[in-house]
C-alpha cells in the first residue's frame, strides 16, 4: 500500500514517512492518543472505503450490500459482547457526532443538558458554549469540587434538582479519576432526566473490567473507539434495547449519510482484539503505569489535580512551578516527551494558554513499557521544569528519550514494519 503511495505520491508518502518516524521517535503521552495493531490499520486501509452503505443491515438503500452487512453485524455483536449492552450502533463517525446523536435521540433543541464544564475536565460537546451542543440545547455546567478536584455529587444532585435538564452528561475528558455512573443515574432518576455516559476516554478500561462500567446506569453510552479502546478513530453508542431505534434515526438519518465502512470494519477487529485477556493485562497496566508516574511526579514536587490518578490520565497543576501549560508543552515537545497543556479546575489563566498539563500512558503502555520507565518518564518531565529556559538541558533530555523509544520500539506488529517507521534520531 505504501509503496503505491511512494510511487505515486512522493511528496505525500514522505510526510506519511515523517509521522509514522516522530510517533516511534517520541514519547506519546497524550491520553486520548495510543498506536493501533496492524491487523486494525489493515481493515482501516481496506477496500471497504469504496462502499456507500446508507442505513443500516437488512435496511440499505444502496445495493450490493451482501459483505457491508455481514461486516456491520459482526461489529454490532462484539460491542454488544464487550460492553454488556443490549444495543449497539457502530457508525458514528466520532465521538463528538456520537454525542450529538445521543443527545437528539432523547431531547429536542431549546431542552436544557446538563454536562461537565470544559475547563473542569468535561469535552466541548458537554455543553460549552462554542460547540454546538452548547448553543442548541440550554446548557447547565457543573463543576468539580476547589478542594479536592473530584466531584461533589451532593452539589450535582442540588443543581440537577434546580434546573431539572433533560439529559445529565456523565463522563469526562480530563478527569483522573474513577466516576461513580450509580450516583449519575440516580441522580438522573431522582430529577426526571435521561443519564448519557461518554466514556470516550476510558472505555479501554471499562472493556477490561478495571473502571465501573457506566452501561447498566446510562441510558445511553458514547464512546470514541480510537482512545484507550485502541480501534480506528471513530465513535459508537451503547444503548437499552427500548432506546435503539431512536438512537439508530439519530445517527441516520439524523445526523449522518454513509457510515464509513472501512471504519466499522476496522472497530470489529479493534473490538476482538479487545476480547482477550492479553487486553485486559494492557488495560491494567495503563493505570499501573499512570499511578506510578503520579507517585514519581508528586515526589518531583508538582502539584497534580486531585493529588493523582485512578485511571490512564493526570492532570499537572503547574501554578507552584510558574511555568505556563502551553510554555512547558512546547519545552516538552523539543525533549521528545509529547503531551497537551491543558486547563485546570477555576484557572486563572486563558484556555488559550493554561495553567495545567494532560499527560496519560496507553500509547506507552503499547510499546511495552512499565513502571519503571514511567517513573524515569517522570524525572524526564522534571528535568524539563528544571531547566525550562535551558536549551542544552532540553537536548539532553531529548537524547534520553529517543534511547527509551529505541528500547521499547513500537511493537512489530502495531506498524506496517518497513522503513517508514524506523526510528530516525
Ligand atoms: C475525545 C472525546 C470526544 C470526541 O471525540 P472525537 O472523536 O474527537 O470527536 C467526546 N467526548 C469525550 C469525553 C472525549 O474525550
């Protein structure tokens, strides 16, 4: 495939070179990133990319659908397996249509949904006020407690009780830790709203047992299939069997025309590989890996929201190292430690440049890494607070980093292996 491309496209295929370089040349802790298997680039990359499947199987409104269904159905079984749900719709294009779908299958614009406010760890599409979800629905934001960074469910439940929503939004996007979804949908109960859960982030660790899953609480669940579930970017939702045919009108004709094919087709192979207990110790060892670079990061003495982490994910409050997110993102970057600046709860400072920095394990954890190469990851991202205005330190720490990605490259078979992805210093 890529030698096509090289023949073809030159100038393309060494940007595709370049990438696939810097991502086993780097290390990657942005946690809504990972590295797919080959066998899901594969299905990715398929011929399946040529066909026009609107509706869903048995029901298309093109024909020559005899594999597209087959293809679908398979899909369809394994997130129903894997996430114990009654229904399951595999076509969404992200996870962001994926909530909007959800949205609309159980509230009409001008309703009022409730979701976590963005610069406290929700995702745009919970209802802030540039997205689009933010404009058509009437949206009310909760918050996470000054104190202790966590939620205060007593405090969610009084304003839920206040302005009675249609929907209330479980699920985050820069939250460290476990969510109860119980208390979400009792809540939800307790005020006469629907519970939508978006798991975007942690539904690898749903799948393997190791956070609560949201699926018996919700009445819908969304999910992104690209993050720590380790599929092809692309989104699904999970529902009760009462709510599939809305959730189905939603996402077709609601909100979309031809799923992409080659997409589902790949979150089938990501979904099987996702049924194995190889995964489940993947899984594990995401937060193994998070909690022991928390440890290391706290004893380097920052400051993390929360005080650390129950998943794949931590959240640095810089504010005592007075080192701006976007400042120390950049300085990373140069060290070839790859994260995000990110908010943190009540920042004083613009979302444009924050005060925090989001940094997770699962694409570290891919390429085989453990405890011990998080800690020294940790010291790595020290050093860099340390000499923040130190170029020369910030190469040496880079040189230190390309030699752990050169340790743990990215394993055989989650690249196509030929030159493309060697690593290059
Ligand atoms: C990543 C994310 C999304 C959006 O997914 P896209 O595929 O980027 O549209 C939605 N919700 C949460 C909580 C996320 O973290």
């Amino acid at each position: 495939m890529l030698t096509a491309l090289e023949q073809y496209d030159p100038q393309i295929y060494e940007l595709v070179r370049q990438e696939g370089a810097r991502q086993s040349a780097c290390v990657r802790l942005i946690p809504s990133e990972n590295y797919v298997s080959r066998a899901v680039m594969q299905a990715s990359g398929s011929c399946l990319t040529n066909k026009y499947s609107e509706g869903y199987p048995g029901k298309r409104y093109y024909e020559g659908q005899q594999v597209t269904d087959l293809i679908e159905v398979v899909a369809q079984q394994r997130a129903r397996k894997v996430f114990k749900a009654e229904h399951a719709n595999v076509q969404p294009y992200s996870g962001s249509v994926a909530n909007l779908a959800a949205y609309l299958a159980l509230a009409q614009p001008g309703d009022t949904i409730m979701g976590l406010a963005l610069p406290h760890g929700g995702h745009l599409t919970h209802g802030w006020k540039v997205s689009v979800t933010g404009k058509i629905f009437k949206s009310m934001q909760y918050g996470v407690s000054p104190s202790t960074g966590r939620f205060d469910y007593d405090q969610i439940r009084d304003l839920a009780k206040k302005n009675r929503p249609t929907i209330i939004i479980s699920g985050c996007t820069a939250y460290p830790r476990e969510i109860d979804f119980d208390i979400f949908g009792q809540i939800a109960k307790e005020v006469g709203a629907y519970h939508v859960s978006d798991i975007a982030h942690i539904s690898g660790l749903v799948v393997a047992g190791i956070h609560k899953s949201p699926v018996p609480y919700a009445d819908i669940v969304s999910t992104t299939t690209h993050k720590t579930l380790r599929g092809p970017r692309g989104g699904m939702l999970l529902c009760k069997a009462e709510y599939a045919e809305k959730v189905d009108k939603s996402v077709f004709p609601g909100l979309q025309g031809g799923p992409h094919m080659h997409t589902v087709t790949a979150i089938a192979v990501a979904l099987a590989e996702a049924d194995t207990p190889e995964f489940g110790e993947y899984a594990r060892q995401i937060v193994k890996n998070s909690k022991a670079m928390a440890e290391k990061l706290l004893e380097c003495g920052f400051n993390l929201v929360s005080g650390g982490t129950d998943n794949h994910l931590i959240l640095i409050d810089l504010r005592n190292k007075n080192i701006p997110g976007k400042k120390f993102a950049k300085a990373l970057d140069r060290a070839r430690i790859v994260a995000n600046y990110n908010t943190v709860p009540n920042d004083p400072a613009p979302p444009a440049n924050p005060s925090g920095l989001r940094l997770g394990t699962p694409a570290i954890t891919t390429r085989g890494m453990k405890e011990d190469q998080a800690r020294q990851i940790a010291s790595l991202i020290a050093s860099v607070a340390d000499n923040i205005d130190k170029e020369s330190a910030i190469e040496q720490v880079a040189k230190e980093a390309l030699l752990l990605c050169s340790q743990f490259p990215v394993p055989d078979h989650f690249i196509i292996p030929n030159k493309e992805n060697r690593i290059i210093s």
